[in-house]
C-alpha cells in the first residue's frame, strides 16, 4: 500500500474488519490479540494520529479520547484517495465533489429520482 | 426532460465566465504591463546605479513606480509558481493513474457515442466516484464502485457529463483560472467569476447529460456518489463541504427540478468596489510611473 508502514497497515486492517469508529484501547486490544511482545498503548495512540493526519483515519471525540474509523473502504481505496488529496492541485473536473451533500440536498436529489416521469432508469446502454 | 427551447448561439454561462475572466484579466494586465515593462528596466537601473536610497529622494516622485514594480514582479512570481506547481501535479497525477487505472472495454461502444473511445479508464476504489482530468487529451476516469453499483442508464449519464467537460476541455481551463487567479490574487471579484465559471459548466454539462438519458439517471448517479456510505454514516458530511461546492450542488439540483438554468449569482458589490478601486489604484500607478520615465527618457536626451 502507498506509503504505510507494516504496524500502520494492521492497524488499517483492524479498522476496516470493525464496524463501528474504534478507540485507541480498542484498537491496541485487537492488534496484541496474536502479537508477542505486545505493543504499548502509547504506541498505537502515536500510529492511530498519524494515520489521520495522513488523511486515512479520521477521528471523533469520545469519552476522554478519540474514535477513529478509515476515510477509505479498502486498500486500493485509500491508494487512489491519497493520489487525488497529494495532487489536488491538478486540473481534475469532479462528477460531484464527494463530501458536502447536506440531507436536504440528498432528499431533494431522491425525490427527483423517484418522481421523474417517462425515462426508465434501466434502459440497457 | 429538460426543454430544448430555443437554439440559444450564446455561450453557456460557465465559458461565458471563464472568457469574461480572461479577457477582464488580459485586457486589465496588458495596459499595465505595457507601463510596467519600462518602469521595472528603470526601478532596477535606478537600484542598481544610485542604491536603494535613491528610490526614496525626490519626494517620494519614484513611489508608485516602485510599488508598481514590486506588484508586477511579485504577482508574475506567484502566476509563475502556480503554475508549475499545477503542471507538476498534473504530471504526477497521469502517472500515478495510468499505473493504476485499466480501459473501461465493456463500455467503449457507449463511451464512442459520446465521443469518448478509448478515454474512459477505471481505478480500483469502492467508493462510488468520476472525474475528467488531463490538460491536452482529457481523459475521464470511473471508479470500480461506480460500475459496480450503477445501473446502465446512471453509467451513461455520467459519461454523457464528464463527455461535456471533455469537449470543452475543461480540466485545461481551470488551470488557465488558477494561473490567471494566483497572478492577480489582489482583485478578489475575479474568484467569484472563477468559480461562476465552474459552477456554470457544470450546470451545462448537466444539461448535456438530461438531454441524453432524462433526469432521473443523472439525479441517481448524483446520489450515488453523494449519499454517504455505510461506515461513513456518522461523520456529519455537511460540515466538511465548502461554501461554493454547496452552492453548486444546490444550483444542479435546481436545474434539475425546474428544467432551466437558475440564474447565476451575482458579484457582491462589495467585492466588485474592492477590486475596482484596487484596479484604478494600479493603474494610476502605471501612468504616474510612465509619466515619471517619460520625463528622464526625456532629460537624457
């Protein structure tokens, strides 16, 4: 993977097999499951911080530290996410910019969607 | 459907920015640069035989040639930065995709139709995307998550989309406005036209896309690609748009919902009255400096 170290790649991969955001003593939990020695609590904190400033996690306040969940589903996701964040200064023209659909749009965008009369949403190309 | 009406000979209203942006920026910087060229070749004659002292003698008479001589080389220093920071990441991007991304053959009948044979690749990413990138052969790339979870009828409105940006050669204009953007960086009425013209072929592109295959799979595919995915779902999404982004997604959706194009939003005054005075300022310091070679052209004959 672009630009992650072993200890950053499982730590990705315990984050992509959960399905909730994950703490950091969640997250050191599962890695030192079939680990010998174990890591520090420091350790994995350190790794989790990184990750999000690298743009792969991004984190939410809980309790008295933060949750973290992947920005990316997958591998390859993650690879061409950091491709597109490192050179956004490229001349790209979006379809739609990803992020920044508030619920109203997204409700109106499915009322348009189920209400359109006359074309069929299946018509073979 | 969106109505065809009448043949309109007028350009869209994102290339009318765009054109509007380039000629206000060309026709504004070539009167000074005419001046400029002069009083930078005398400003540094100055410096160089007199020092710096001599810049501030005479009542401050070299002032306004020496700002107008600082703005022009500052402001093509940062034109000059931008823009090889954009062909760079243009560059890099290319790569990085082409190591990354394989043609999409299933489509390329449709793609043809749209003009597009040959130029339509896949990345492998889950999340539902497209873009059209590239400055010279505009390419326009779908990720696998996309063509895994549109139906036909969405796939080709999107192609039909980013078909427009490619014909018009977009991802080449934005990084004319980039450019043209980071050289007058003072003249801040100039961002709100660069991002009406963003905005404005984007509805165009929209139009081009309806007229092909009706709303519902152009509103679908916008969807697809907005609505948050399942391990997303508890980041607040609103939060992280930008202002413009918002404005354009919502002038799309309306045009969608009212079959025209919504009118394009204004240039608030205040920007306006900012950049004209800013616009008047430099150009009195262009005369006032021409004047000023004028007379030692004139005393060292």
């Amino acid at each position: 993977m672009a630009g992650l170290g072993p200890l950053e790649t499982a730590a990705m991969e315990v984050l992509w097999r959960a399905d909730e955001p994950l703490s950091v003593r969640q997250v050191l939990d599962r890695l030192n499951q079939d680990r010998c020695p174990l890591l520090a609590y420091t350790t994995v904190m350190t790794v989790l911080a990184r990750l999000a400033d690298k743009g792969a996690l991004t984190r939410q306040p809980r309790g008295r530290g933060f949750a973290y969940r992947p920005t990316g589903s997958d591998p390859a996701a993650l690879a061409v996410r950091s491709v597109l964040t490192e050179h956004g200064d490229a001349a790209i023209v979006r379809f739609v910019e990803q992020v920044g659909a508030d619920p109203d749009a997204l409700r109106r965008l499915r009322r348009l969607v189920d209400n359109s009369p006359g074309d069929s949403p299946e018509t073979p190309p | 459907m969106i109505p065809a009406g009448p043949i309109h000979r007028r350009l869209d209203s994102g290339n009318r920015a765009f054109w509007l942006l380039v000629v206000a920026v060309f026709g504004f910087r070539g009167l000074v640069s005419i001046l400029g060229c002069c009083v930078v070749c005398v400003v540094g004659l100055r410096l160089v035989t007199v020092g710096p002292a001599a810049l501030l003698t005479g009542g401050g008479l070299m002032l306004p040639a020496v700002m107008l001589a600082a703005l022009l080389v500052a402001t093509t220093g940062t034109a000059g930065v931008r823009l090889a920071r954009s062909l760079y990441a243009d560059r890099t991007l290319r790569r990085e995709l082409r190591a990354r991304t394989h043609p999409y053959d299933p489509y390329d009948p449709v793609a043809a139709r749209f003009g597009l044979a040959g130029r339509v690749h896949v990345v492998t990413a889950e999340e539902p995307f497209a873009f059209t990138h590239g400055l010279w052969t505009p390419r326009v790339v779908l990720s696998t998550g996309l063509v895994r979870t549109a139906p036909p009828a969405e796939l080709v409105a999107v192609l039909a989309h980013e078909s427009a940006h490619v014909r018009s050669r977009d991802p080449l204009k934005v990084l004319v406005a980039q450019v043209l953007l980071a050289r007058e960086f003072y003249l801040p009425a100039l961002r709100h036209l660069s991002s009406r013209f963003v905005a404005g072929r984007e509805l165009a592109a929209d139009r081009a896309a309806a007229a092909h295959c009706g709303n519902r799979p152009l509103a679908g595919a916008l969807l697809r690609v907005l609505e948050p995915p399942s391990w997303a779902a508890t980041t607040p999404a609103a939060a992280m748009a930008s202002c413009s982004n918002a404005a354009t997604l919502d002038a799309r959706i309306t045009q969608l919902e009212t079959g025209s194009e919504p009118p394009p939003q204004r240039t608030p005054r205040r920007l306006l009255l900012a950049s004209t005075l800013v616009a008047v300022l430099v150009l009195a310091a262009a005369v006032d400096a021409a004047i000023l070679v004028q007379q030692m052209c004139m005393r060292a004959m």
